[in-house]
C-alpha cells in the first residue's frame, strides 16, 4: 500500500498548499484515525485525516467540471466570502476552482477536487489558450487591435503577442497565453478603452459552448484527455508555477 507524507496527502485533495497543511499539522489541528498528527507521519488511502474536524480523506471519483461563471461570483474557496463561488455551486463534494476569473467577468472556469491536475495545468502554462469576448465603452480602432495585439505594458512588463480581432464596433475576442493579473483590463486601460463586458470562451482545448450561466457539466473523456496531453507536452519545454 502506497505511502505518503501527511502534508502531501492533505495537499492533493486541494485543501491547500503543503506548507499551509505543515502549519496546521503543528497547531494541532489534523488528526489521522482521532489522533493528533505530528510533522512527518506518512498516511495511506485507508487513513481517515481530519483538518479542523473535518474528513477530508473519504474516497471520492476525480471531479473535473466546467462552470459558466455569473458576474458577481467570486473565485474562493473561502465559504466566509459573501458570493464565494463554492456556496454558488453547492456541490455535492468539496470542489475547487483552478486558477481564476475576476468577480465582475464571467464564463469559464475548470472546477476540480483533483489537486494533480490543477499542478500540472500551473506547471505547464506556456501556450495554454484562453479565449475572451470582450465589450469596451467606444469604438474599436485598427490601430487599437494592432497595440493589443503586440503587447502592452502593463505591471513593469510587456504582456506577450495575441491574436485579437474586431466582432462589431465595441466587441472584440482575443486570445491570450500568460495571466498577468487583470490583464485585458489592465491593456484596455493603457490604451484608454474601459471594459464593460468580459467573459471567458475556452481555455485549452475546452470551450463554454451553449452551457447557461450558472450552470456546470462534467469534461467528457476526449476533452479531459486531450487537457493531460497538452500539459504533458508544454511542460516538457518549460517548467512555470
């Protein structure tokens, strides 16, 4: 039977992050079969590990869900936040978003409780697509989607090239490959646009499609296969967390 430290094994549930599994372990708040745990200790599957009282070692599937964000719904697992997308979704299992969107966008977001996926999408984020529509408030130049497109700078950088095109005289789409925080909005404000509508179309190879806002589905098996073969293959030209 396969054996793992204990902060591991709290950690690949996505409770949170080793080093926050080692300060709760020397506070005394983890617990393996009723007894306190102490730094160290290696568990297995058959354990039973509670953190603050709660079991967060019960055998459940990987869940890998896509969810159409509504404005408004913020990104935390912290269920104290007014609005928190976990009380939002109510799940039947603990779940938890992998990476972000800003409270006033919208649309797709991975939610997952497998914390090895979420490691090797962070591990391996060069060249990941993440497609947007975006609304400004005033008419959309060449000139505006040749300066998006070739990189701005914003927070002491210049964002990377993008692919960005014209819907109609407000809206435009554009793809990006790194997440600078706030980004669009951020390279929008440089150019003295303000972002009315932002809602996110697809990451990777999985997109929003029809799915309604506020609702979530499961990745089928080619979408969640088709995700490991892009990580597996960008992470072996560059390692970025």
């Amino acid at each position: 039977m396969e054996l793992k430290r204990l902060n591991k094994a709290i950690a690949e549930t996505g409770y949170c992050s080793r080093r926050e599994a080692d300060k709760l372990i020397e506070s005394g708040r983890v617990k393996v079969n009723g007894t306190t745990a102490d730094l160290g200790i290696k568990v297995s599957s058959e354990d039973t590990i509670k953190v603050k009282g709660q079991i967060i070692s019960k055998k459940v599937g990987n869940i890998y869900l896509v969810f159409n964000k509504p404005i408004g719904i913020t990104c935390t697992t912290d269920t104290h936040i007014q609005g928190n997308i976990i009380n939002f979704l109510n799940y039947p299992e603990r779940i938890f978003p992998i990476g972000r969107l800003d409270k006033p966008s919208e649309g797709l977001i991975f939610m997952t409780n497998d914390g090895d996926i979420v490691n090797k999408i962070l591990r391996s984020r060069n060249n990941h697509e993440k497609e947007y529509l975006v609304r400004v408030n005033k008419r959309i130049t060449s000139d505006f989607i040749k300066k998006m497109g070739n990189g701005v700078p914003i927070l002491d950088t210049v964002t990377k090239k993008c692919k960005v095109w014209r819907v109609d005289d407000f809206t435009f789409k554009i793809i990006l490959t790194q997440g600078l925080n706030r980004q669009i909005r951020r390279m929008c404000e440089y150019l003295d646009y303000d972002v009315k509508g932002l809602k996110r179309l697809r990451v990777m190879n999985i997109s929003l499609g029809n799915l309604k806002v506020g609702k979530y589905r499961s990745f089928t098996k080619t979408e969640l296969e088709t995700l490991l073969n892009l990580c597996e293959d960008s992470a072996k030209t560059f390692d970025e967390i």
